[in-house]
C-alpha cells in the first residue's frame, strides 16, 4: 500500500539539511530503485524553487510499504531524523487516483 510521509522542519533547518542530504537521498534513490517511490521532494520555505537561505519547511514522500509500521520504521530511521532536521513526522495510508 502507499502512504504518505508528511515531514515539519524545526526552524532553521537549512544547515542540518545540508549536512545530512546526500544520505537521505541515498534512501529515496533505493526506495525508486525498488519501484517503491511515487513523489519526494521538499516544501520551501518562499514561493520558489530554489528558496536560497530560506530553506524549506518540511518534505513529503509518497512511496510504498508493506505496512503502516513499516513505514513508520522507514520514517524513523531517516538521516534528516538523526540529524535533526524534522520537528514532527505524521504517515497516513495513501490511495492514488490521478493521474
């Protein structure tokens, strides 16, 4: 099933997020690897693409797990997670209709 992984920034984010980005994408290169990813990518933080200094406010991805603990696990153990870049993390059960 897919779900939704709906990630919040703490403040000032940017710093963290640079040092922990190549290992996060790393994992989201696996999951498409895999043929598990749908959508990732970040919320910036301005009306822009390349939002510069005012990074972003938080990420979603959308990709499939054999279960909502799994995850949930996949979610935990995120390097934007050890690195503290994520205040909250909330993960819903996703259905995809379009297109």
């Amino acid at each position: 099933m897919l779900f939704a992984i709906n990630c919040q920034d703490v403040p000032n984010s940017l710093p963290l997020r640079k040092q922990a980005r190549p290992a996060h994408l790393a994992r989201l290169e696996q999951l498409k690897n895999e043929g598990r990813l749908i959508l990732a990518g970040p919320y910036p933080a301005i009306e822009s693409n390349d939002p510069g200094e005012a990074g972003f406010t938080g990420s979603l991805v959308v990709a499939e797990f054999d279960s909502l603990e799994a995850a949930q696990h996949w979610a935990d153990t995120d390097p934007y997670i050890e690195a503290g870049v994520y205040a909250n993390v909330s993960i819903k059960p996703f259905k995809h209709v379009l297109p």
